[in-house]
DNA sequence: TTGGATCCATTTTTGGATCCCA
DNA sequence: TGGGATCCAAAAATGGATCCAA
C-alpha cells in the first residue's frame, strides 16, 4: 500500500513532513511509494521530483499554481555533489513569448513561483546509483531584498530583449542569478514568438532557470551542509 | 493493407479520388481502410472526417494549415438529410479570444480555412445505420463575392463583441451565414479570454460556424442533387 | 563547467464533428 | 429545430528535470 498523503495543512505540517525525509535512500522512497527506481535519470529525468510531489502531497499537475496550493509554496528537488553545492541549474517555468513583454516583474509568473519555495536537497552525484542516493536537509526559501533585486534586473534585461523580438540572440550566459535556455523536446520545436517587427513567428520554446551559483548561494546563507 | 495513398499532387487529381468515392458505403470505405464502423457516432463524431482524410490523403494533424497542404484545400464533410440538405452546422475554426478583435477578415483564419474547401456529402440520417451510409458527390468550393461579403459582415460584428469583452452575451443566434457556438470539453471548459475592460479572465471556448442554411445555399447553387 | 539539447508523463488544446432538449 | 452542450484522437504545451559535448 502506497504511502500517498493528503496535503499539508499547514507550513509546519510539510515542514515536519520534509524533515522527516532527511537521511533516506531512494530506493526507501520508491518502495514506500509502490514504484521501482529507474537505472539511470537519462529516460526518467523528472522522477525524483515526482517521488517527492507523491511522498509530500503536492497536489500533481495543478497548471500554473503552486505545488501546495493551499499554502503557496512551490516544491524543487536540488541535485547537489558530495560537497553540497548545487550541480543543475532550477527550471522555474517556460516563457509566454507573445505577452511576456508586457509584464512587471512583480506580477510575473517568475516572482510568483519563488515567491516561497521548499527546497528538498538530494544527492545528485552521477556515480552514485540512482536507488543510493540520500535525501538531504529541506530548506524552506523565500527572496530576500538583494535576490529578488537581482531576479528583477535579469527579468527585466531578458524580457526586454524577447519584447524587441530578439529572442534568438539570448543565451545562456545572459543573467546573473537567472538564464534563459531552451525547454523543448528538442532543438526542432517550435511555437509562436514574436519577431523583430513584432510579428508572430516561429520561435524555439524557451524557460526561465536559475543558476546553480544562485542557489548555490542560497544554500550558502542558510548553512545548509553536506550530507555526511 | 489499408489504403492509404499519399497526398494528391493536384487539385484534379484530388477531383478525381473524391469523385470516385460517390456511392460507396462507410462500411465499404472502413473495409478499404481496415477500421471498423462504430454503431452510433455518440461517441465517435469526427469519425467520418478523419477517415475520410486518410482515404484522400489529407496531411492529417497539421496546424492552422490547410488539410491538404500543397493545394490550399480544406476537407469537410457535410451531412445531409435525405433531400439533400446540410443536417447540421459546419464547424470552422476556434476563436484565439485575446487576439480576434485585431484581425481584419481578410487576414483571418476563417478566410483562410474557406478560401477553398472540398466539401465530401455523406448520409446523415439517423435512422441510416452508420455503416449504410452512403458517400454522396464531391462539391469543391470557394466563397462568391456575396459569400465572402456575407460572411465578412459576419465577421465584423462578432468579432467587434468579442473584441469589446462582451463575447457571454453572444449567442448562436447572431449572423446570418456563420455564427458563434461553444467549442469545448463541456460547458465547464475555460480559456483566457478578454472581459469589458480589457482583462484577462476565464471564458467559455468557442468557434465559428457555418449555418446549414448557408452550406444548403451553396449546394443549390451548384445544383448538388440528394443520394438516390 | 555549463549552455544547448533533450527526456517522460500528464494536461490542455485543436481539429474532426454530432447529440439532444427546450 | 437549432443553439448550447458534448465526444474522441492526436498534437502540442507544461511541469517534472538531467544529459553531454565542447
């Protein structure tokens, strides 16, 4: 019988549920949750993230609300390497090509998903099995002043430059805390965008990241360790 | 081994295939293709549509592009009762409800999806079991100059009360040759739409359609006579 | 190291239309 | 009778992310 639980009622509640996460294997995880652990990530990319959505009571595949509606707070697993240091980028979600121009940051659907995030750490070492891999210390983060100051000025270089429809010149290596990169099937696909005229084109589909040396930092500030 | 040929190279050699389906059953035309029929179309309303693009080699699937691609040709099947009237609406397209009120007719998808249109006459009695119906004759057709202008009006005023929010007070009575009708799961489905200031909210999806009275005036037009 | 590319499951949208009750 | 409601399959979008070559 699958552990599945109900929602968290409260922050204290997910929180304690995190905690009490801290130490285990995911092949304990896995066998809670009545599913087998996938050799390699390669074919299974989102699994972690989807053991923990099960294991925590995330309400799944609610489209543009918070993981915990109730309580809105968003649920991202952190691949770390055996120093604790964050070893991929965060997807925070794609990017609306057509009116992204058009929005404050404020009311971006950026700030509303980091608006208040629990960050479930797991070991993300590719020579250590998949099923090995531990579960560390949860950490529950909302911007402070400096990091949202600087989401804000990577949103408002990014977008400004998608707005005047020069998306195709964006790369990786633009924005401090947060990138743009791809987020497609594949480098074929496309959707509709906006051109330098301003006309509805063809466009490879684009998302939001946060750097790893941003959340890395994150890590930093609130002492979170290693796992031992 | 279903037939299933390859798109049609010409506009006559499309002709050709369609009117060498006159007379032929849904039950003969599911045997060629090796699908079964189903007992009532309940529960399989685009069945005669899609086999239809398979047996005339529609380019199936493809977006906001003609089904047969190379000729700028749309395929649709028109129901007809035993006299040979349209028995029901003809759908057209959805309606992008944030950009329509825009769009000039001229430039819009309904004027493209029309612009030229192989409508295929089926059987559509319901006392007919599906199986015994009978494929009627081909009609290729692009609008008159009073249909384009017809369906122009048209355009301008449902466009105009979509544009200024007020899309809930339309109802399937407005136009003379298309008209406005939900186009949805059900009638809890929503999508972005625009309300009377000009924000996005949540609105029923719909689309245009074609009055039977008008696709009744354009077989008696060109003298397209009932299935004997 | 990391930016560009890619992978899976699930939900939403689109395109094919017909059903059915007031 | 026909306007409002609904049905299915397939494609596209979304949300979960990690892979890997330079």
């Amino acid at each position: 019988m699958p552990i599945r639980p109900a929602p968290p009622r409260s922050e204290a509640e997910l929180w304690s549920r995190a905690r009490s996460l801290a130490g285990l294997s995911l092949a304990h995880l896995a066998t809670d949750d009545g599913c087998t652990v996938p050799d390699k990530l390669l074919h299974a990319k989102g699994w972690v993230g989807q053991l923990l959505e099960r294991r925590l009571g995330a309400s799944a595949g609610s489209k543009d609300e918070p993981d915990f509606q109730a309580l809105g707070i968003e649920l991202k697993t952190l691949p770390v390497d055996r120093t604790g240091r964050p070893c991929e980028s965060t997807f925070v979600c794609t990017i609306p090509l057509l009116d992204v121009a058009g929005t404050e940051f404020e009311q971006s659907r950026v700030r509303r998903k980091l608006n208040r995030v629990l960050f479930v750490i797991v070991e993300g070492s590719r020579d250590i099995p998949v099923a090995n891999r531990r579960i560390g210390e949860p950490l529950l983060w909302s911007p402070s002043e400096q990091e949202e100051s600087l989401l804000k000025q990577d949103w408002d270089e990014l977008t400004g430059i998608i707005g005047r429809g020069e998306i195709e010149s964006i790369t990786g290596h633009l924005g401090n805390a947060m990138q743009v990169r791809p987020k497609a099937r594949d480098s074929h696909a496309r959707r509709r965008g906006l051109d330098e005229d301003g006309v509805v084109v063809a466009r490879m589909p684009r998302g939001f990241y946060l750097r790893a040396t941003f959340t890395r930092a994150i890590l930093e500030r609130s002492f979170v360790l290693p796992l031992p």
